[in-house]
C-alpha cells in the first residue's frame, strides 16, 4: 500500500529503533528521565524559548498550552480551519472552559488582522462578551493545503497581540516542514509566539509524541495541565529517544516536499484532475476529481483498493500528504493508479 492519507502513517527508523532500546530512563513525573530531559532542552534550544514539555499527542500539547494560557470562561482566537477547532473533540471549551472564537482562514492561511480585530468586544467591560485571552495560528496550515505563513505576517500578529496584551500559541504541528519549506530557521518563525506545540510523529518520523516550548513559567503550567489530563509518563525516555533523532535529522523534510511537487505536476496531467503545483509549498497535496464522473468517495474507495490511500479532507478535496515511507517511485505508481482510475488506464 502506497500510504498517502498523512505523515502520521511513517515508520521509526533502524536508527530510531536502536536508540529507544538503549535509552536511559527513569521516571518523568519525577523530572528524573535523562533522555526526556535531552530532548525538551534540545527541543528548546531548536525553538529558541526557555522550556519544553515533552507530551503523548499533539491534542494534548495544544490543549495543556490553551489551559496555561488562558482561564475558565475566556474566549481565544483561533482560525475556522484550523486543526485546533476542527479535530481536537472541543477540548478547550470542555475541559478548560475556553471559548473557541473561529476566525475565517485565507486560502493562504492567515487570519486577517481585521478578522482578529472583530473578536475583541468594544468594552472589555461587558459581562455578555467572553474576552479573547489567546490568539491561535497554525504553521504550516494543514487544510489550506500544507501552506506557510510568511514571517512578516508573524510578525504582524505579533504587534497585534502586543498591543492587546493578549499571548500566541502556535500550532506548529509542522513547523519544521515550515522552515525547510521556507529555508528559514526554526527558531525565527518560533520567536513571534509565546508558546508553540511541534508533533515529533508527523514528517519528523518518531512514533509518538509531541513537544511544547515555552518560557519557563508557561512550560511549568503546561506541566501541570500535562499531569491533570493524564499525559504524566514514566519512563518516557524510550518515546524521547526517537524525538531527539527526529528532530536532528529534521533536514530530510526536503525530499518530502519535492515528492510532493513531483505528485503535483504528475496529477495536472491526469485529465480530470483539478489541482494547482504552485500552491504546494511543503508535503501536501490538495486535489479535486471529477464528481460527475466517479463520486469521491468511490474514487477512495477504488485508488485504495488498487493500492494507493488518499484522504477526503472536506470542501470537495483529497488530501495526499508524502512523507519518509513514500519515495519516488512510490510517487509515480501513485499517479499511474490515479490515472488508471479516473480514466480506466
């Protein structure tokens, strides 16, 4: 099966392998887990912020950074697409009592300054209006195709957020996708946020985990949270193991982009196939088929059953996301069974 519904689907690595089996361990709750240490000061130094927390999911590192950030019964800004407000089960509002405020994302994935602007009530004063104590953004935006928010945009919503006094968390799921896409360093798309939450288990390629960073006193919030939620681990140095190495290597995200242009290109010959290359900026692809030809759901159900996993990801689109188990040829037996498909080649 050539496996393109997400990065989530990869595999660890021998060397991966090899180094959760060697890792010294002892008890994380305790702060007494050598490699979980390792890799929450490696995680941090990355970024560029004080702290980390190392985290059994990307839903809990966001939800334990909202619950650090902002109390019961306020309200944060968080855009209509995003991963947050779309597939995180509503976490804020039920276990932390945070009010979701969606605010429209662009097809490029900002939110605008104007949209933000509308969620602050014209009296902070009155009680009928919950007052935003967060702003979200999420880099790279998932469902606006895997695309990049440009730094000056960041920086934007940086003073935007200054001058309300109001924090930003960022969802950087793929924020390492976001700079080997942009040939930034990390560490400068991470400085515009107070607090960012990145999954070692996406095109980073560990098996489990997701790591927040921080300044010291959020990540000791967030620790607190982490605990409250379940996610205190033990010897949690054999999931951190696989991190370090993750986020080392991070550098072969590139060849996951360039699988994806490749598929890209590869579709706009397909005929039927609506998708444009340009927009690829890291390793998804957004496609549309031809419904009156063969419903979508048929279409997934036909391309898996010849081999090839694709995703349904809303608005009439199929997500196919390339990543360290996907390789060149993997990209073109792809395209032919697409093509075979649609078009019965």
């Amino acid at each position: 099966m050539i496996e393109l519904r997400s990065d989530t689907f990869t595999l660890p690595t021998p060397a991966m392998r090899d180094a959760m089996v060697r890792a010294p361990l002892g008890d994380d709750v305790y702060a007494e887990d050598p490699t979980v240490r390792e890799l929450e000061e490696l995680a941090a130094s990355t970024l560029g912020k004080q702290a980390a927390c190392l985290t059994p999911s990307g839903t809990m590192a966001n939800l334990a950074t909202i619950m650090a950030h902002a109390p019961r019964g306020a309200a944060m800004l968080v855009g209509a697409e995003s991963d947050i407000y779309i597939y995180e089960a509503g976490g804020a509002a039920v276990c932390g009592g945070v009010t979701y405020l969606p605010v429209p994302n662009q097809p490029d994935g900002r939110l605008l300054l104007t949209d933000l602007a509308a969620g602050f009530p014209d009296d902070p004063d009155d009680p009928q209006f919950a007052v935003p104590a967060l702003i979200c953004l999420e880099n790279t935006q998932n469902r606006c195709g895997g695309v990049i928010l440009p730094l000056a945009y960041l920086a934007e919503v940086r003073r935007f957020a200054d001058e309300r006094g109001v924090p930003v968390h960022l969802d950087g799921a793929r924020i390492f996708n976001a700079a080997v896409g942009s040939g930034v360093d990390v560490a400068e798309i991470a400085r515009h946020a107070d607090s960012v939450q990145f999954c070692l288990s996406k095109g980073l390629g560990a098996p489990i985990g997701s790591v927040v960073v921080g300044d010291a006193d959020l990540i000791e919030r967030v620790r607190r949270v982490r605990k409250m939620l379940g996610g205190g681990m033990r010897q949690a140095g054999i999931i951190a193991a696989a991190g370090i190495i993750a986020i080392r290597e991070h550098g072969r995200l590139a060849e996951d982009h360039a699988n994806a242009r490749r598929l890209a290109e590869g579709l706009a010959t397909i005929d039927g196939i609506e998708v444009d290359p340009a927009s690829v900026q890291t390793n998804i692809v957004m496609f549309r088929v031809p419904e009156h030809r063969l419903t979508r759901a048929r279409f997934l159900a036909e391309a898996h059953a010849a081999g090839v996993a694709l995703a349904e990801l809303g608005h009439g689109r199929v997500r196919a996301v390339t990543h360290s188990g996907v390789a060149g040829a993997d990209v073109d037996r792809a395209l032919t069974v697409i093509d075979a498909v649609l078009n019965g080649r």
